[in-house]
C-alpha cells in the first residue's frame, strides 16, 4: 500500500493561514473575489522520522484559464531556523501568522529548499527528505478558482518493494516511471475506501440525490428544492412510498418541503358530516367534489 496519507480536511484547514479563500462545508476553499490576495499556508504534517521521505502531494483545482498557481513544498528537518540577525523562528508561527505578508513567507520557504510548482495538481515529491513538511499554495489573475481534497501521500508508490534492491532509488527514472501505476492504484483505492460517502445521503451531492429519487420513482430534478430539503425529503421516500396515496403521506411531503405545520381536509368526509349531521360548510370548502382536499398552512402572515 501507499503508506500514510495525510487529507486536509476540516480540523488542518481551520488552523491554517487562509488569505482571500472562503471554505465552504465541504472542506473546499472557493476564491473570494473581493481580495486581492490569494494564499494556503497549511500547518506542517509530521514524518516523525529525520529525513522523512515524501511521495507525492495532489488536490482538485478548478481556475479560469487566465489564472495561475503555484505550490510550495518545503521539507525540513527541524521546526526553527535562524533568521538573518540570528533569532530563531518557528517556521510553523511565523507561516501561519495572517499578520505576515504572504510574500514574505513564501521567500522564507524557498531559503530554507523549498521547491516551486507551477500550475501543477498532482507532484511527485520524492527528491524532498525531512521530518516536517510545509506546503503553501498561492493563486494569481482575476476570475474564480475553487480548491479542494488536498492529499500528501508519504511513500506515494506501491510497486519498488516488489522489485529486488537494485532498482530501489528513489527519484530514479525507474522509480518515477512505476509512480504512474501507483497514481492510478492509490486513487483507484481512495474512491473504493470512500465509496460509503457516495451513498451516505448526509454526504453525497445534490446531483445524486436527484438521481436516488428517481430510483424510487420521483423526479426531483430542476433544482426547485434546496439542498437541505432535497437531503430531508429523499432520506424519508421509502416511507412515503409506502403509504402512498394516504393522507398522511401528504401532509409529511407537505411539512417536508414547507416547513411548518399543515392540515389535511378531506371533502369527502366533510360531505359525508354534512348529510349526517345537517352541517353548513362555508369559506369555499363547500365547492370541492369527494375527490379533493383542502390544505391549511400554519403560519405567521409577514
């Protein structure tokens, strides 16, 4: 297998240094358009060993084509340095402090050996050894850009070990050639591991619940309802298939998609009191035929 891998989720991303990105629930950072800076400075991950190696950092990224971004990696041995009058400095406090000037910081990293990628998502990272790794992330040019599933594989192969030691160089041209075939094996792995999320229906997109309505035979499409109310509603279609054609299955779809509280009238049923019981029915309800029914809203007039 890969080895460890490292996702920047939720926890990682609330204590990074985020700069004209806004994350959204999803752990995602979509640009702010109003900023006119555009940085990541994440939090460092942890090889526990000097000398870690690093196998390969990758994150989905959608940009304008006008746009560009750069990726620094930085692997080091030790959390401080000693600056240029001699003090020394936390790497992590001094690259996830929003008080510093972003440029400052990538300078800083790219003094200590940190490598500079251009516009790439997926990078191999095995010419870099140290305990701790810092990444940072910088997008230029105006339009939208939106960022996520930031991964770090540690050993980012699957394949050397299966070879006899000779072929065991690291950023070999040997050892970056198998690196396709452990790309494709890795992710091939995290979707089947995380394949439970595709059918959570707390997680999946609005898009498959659409299409699990329709499974059960219900078009929801057309983005009429919202995400929250779509989750809500298709959660309980199995239930309300059941009782399909039932008073109470209208009045839970009601009070699924309205919110509130509402009441079921049956004219049939008003008619049937009305011949038994000589009752006058009024406010339009006396209109209706056996086969409708009247629905009362409960709620505030604004």
């Amino acid at each position: 297998m890969a080895g460890v891998q490292y996702s920047i989720k939720k926890n990682r991303l609330k204590r990074s240094c985020i700069t004209g990105f806004d994350m959204l629930e999803d752990n995602s950072l979509v640009l702010d358009k109003d900023s006119l800076f555009h940085s990541l400075f994440i939090p460092s991950l942890d090889g526990v060993d000097k000398e870690s190696t690093w196998g390969r950092l990758s994150f989905d990224i959608l940009i304008d084509e006008d746009m560009i971004y750069y990726a620094y990696v930085l692997a080091y041995d030790e959390e401080s340095f000693y600056d240029n009058e001699n003090r020394l400095v936390n790497i992590q406090e001094y690259l996830l402090n929003p008080d510093i000037d972003g440029t400052k910081k990538v300078l800083m990293m790219q003094q200590l050996g940190a490598t500079r990628f251009i516009s790439q998502k997926d990078v191999l990272l095995y010419n870099l050894k140290g305990r701790y790794l810092y990444i940072a992330i910088e997008v230029f040019g105006e339009g939208s850009a939106y960022i996520s599933n930031i991964k770090v594989d540690a050993i980012g192969d699957n394949f050397m070990n299966t070879f006899p030691e000779i072929y065991h160089d690291r950023d070999s041209f040997f050892h970056r050639y198998l690196s396709i075939y452990s790309s494709i094996y890795n992710d091939m792995q995290d979707k089947i591991d995380n394949m439970h999320e595709i059918l959570d229906l707390d997680t999946c997109s609005t898009e498959l619940l659409e299409l699990y309505s329709s499974w059960m035979g219900i078009d929801l499409h057309g983005g009429f309802l919202s995400e929250d109310v779509l989750r809500k509603l298709v959660k309980e279609l199995y239930n309300l298939n059941k009782m399909k054609g039932t008073k109470a299955s209208i009045k839970r779809l009601l009070e699924i998609v309205l919110d509130c509280n509402v009441i079921i009238i049956e004219h049939s049923y008003l008619l049937n009191s009305k011949k038994n019981d000589d009752i006058i029915i009024q406010g339009g309800l006396e209109k209706g035929s056996v086969y409708d029914v009247t629905v009362l809203v409960e709620g505030k007039i604004t």
